[in-house]
C-alpha cells in the first residue's frame, strides 16, 4: 500500500526539526587575571628591578598562562596630579590565566614554588595581590 507524500511530511518534519535542535555546551570557564603590586626591600634600586623581572620571566612558559607582562611604574606626565596614582612601588605583573582552576594549578607547579621562595620573595619587603575573572 502506497504512503502518500501528504502522510509523510509530518514525519520528515519533525526529523527536520530534531536534527537542528542544539545540545547545550558547557560555558567555557572565565579567564583569571593576576596583577601584583611589589614593593622591593631596596625601593627604586634599578639593578633588583631588572633581577625580579628576568627572574620572574619564565613562569610566563608555564602551563595555563595566556599572557604575563612585568614592569616597572610608567613615567606620565599628567595635567593634573591624582591623589589615586600609586607609582610608589618598584615592579607589577599582569598574568592571564586559562582559567581559574588552571591558576591554582600554576600556584602547585614546582617551577613557581621555586622560583617564588628561592629567587623573588627574598628581594621582597610587601606586595599586593588582585585577582579578576571575565
């Protein structure tokens, strides 16, 4: 017996219709931001500066890091002085991280826990932390 056309178009429709239905995917994970604030122990001596930032750089390499920039306060001239800008301190780092799991990895990575303990924190005299998600 003969389907008709008309009998079968509900069907092919609703097969249409199922195949464009998306299957929800997971939102990826928010991008962690880092910046530090350091103070050295010896304030505006341009050789330690230089030490922590060349010693600091290779953690840039490190699993679940996008981006990591280190720096010294940026001289600009401003019309006006602000009572909000801090150039008192001697170097700032600003990493990107896949997300923030992947930052706590990074923080166990026996590669940072080196070099944090053995080569910057003793040029260190206090810092400041800021985290940020997207």
């Amino acid at each position: 017996m003969p389907v008709s056309l008309k009998a079968l178009l509900p069907a092919v429709w609703l097969g249409l219709l199922a195949g464009c239905a998306s299957t929800p995917t997971a939102e990826p994970a928010p991008r962690l931001h880092h910046l530090v604030v350091v103070w050295l122990k010896q304030p505006g001596d341009a050789q330690l500066r230089n030490q922590y930032i060349q010693a600091s750089q290779p953690l840039a390499k490190l699993p679940g890091v996008l981006a990591y920039d280190v720096g010294t306060p940026a001289t600009i001239q401003r019309a006006h002085a602000s009572k909000a800008l801090d150039d008192s301190y001697d170097v700032a780092v600003s990493a990107v991280y896949e997300s923030p799991q992947a930052f706590a990895v990074f923080l166990q990575d026996p590669e940072y826990q080196r070099i944090a303990k053995e080569v910057l924190r003793p040029l260190v005299d206090k810092y400041k932390v800021y985290d940020f998600v997207e």
